[in-house]
C-alpha cells in the first residue's frame, strides 16, 4: 500500500495480489483508506477476495466507484481494450462509465 501526496488530493495504491488473505487485509487496516480517509483510493486484483470486493461495493452509500479494465483483444495482435465502468448502487452491477466507456487500441508507428 503507498500513499502519494502533493496535488489536491492524495491517491492511496492498494495492490491485494501481494495479499495473501482476509486477516492480511484486516492488519494492513485497508478498510479504513476505503471508508474513512478522503483519499482517492485505487486498487488492483480486488477481485481476487470477492467477499471483500462485494462489501466495499454495498457500502458505496456517498462514494463512486470506477473499474478500469485493460486487456489483449483476442487475435488481434498488439491490440488492447479499454473499459470504464461505474458502480450503479441502486442495480448493484457494473454499467458503462458515460458516453466514451471503451475503447479498443494498439501501437503506432514512430
């Protein structure tokens, strides 16, 4: 976990692949950067502890949260997408993060 300070916010790193379990998780005191602190709070491999991952998302009440999903598109060497989606509280599932939500791109050449 880092804290990076400076601008008009500070962004707190959250990595739970380095996390081996719920109790880890506990100790490292990541609810409190979720729930209490006002920094931005942006994780990677959430979803490796769904139970996690799902009360963070139900206790969203005055909060948003985004997904970004980055990865190779099948077949289609060199090529990425991009997906944005937003947590809809009241439908409780991921939707589309506004006009421009995804976005397929590759390399270009110099």
């Amino acid at each position: 976990m880092h804290r990076y300070s400076g601008g008009s916010v500070d962004i707190v790193h959250i990595d739970f692949y380095r996390l081996e379990s719920q109790t880890e998780i506990e100790e490292a005191g990541i609810e409190h950067f979720l729930w209490e602190d006002p920094a931005l709070v942006l994780t990677e491999w959430i979803s490796r502890f769904p139970d996690f991952e799902k009360s963070v998302l139900m206790d969203l009440s005055a909060k948003k949260a985004f997904r970004v999903s980055l990865a190779f598109v099948p077949d289609q060497d060199g090529l990425r997408s991009l997906i944005i989606e937003a947590w809809d509280q009241a439908a409780r599932t991921w939707v589309p993060a506004g006009p421009i939500f995804s976005k397929t791109f590759g390399r270009t050449s110099s």
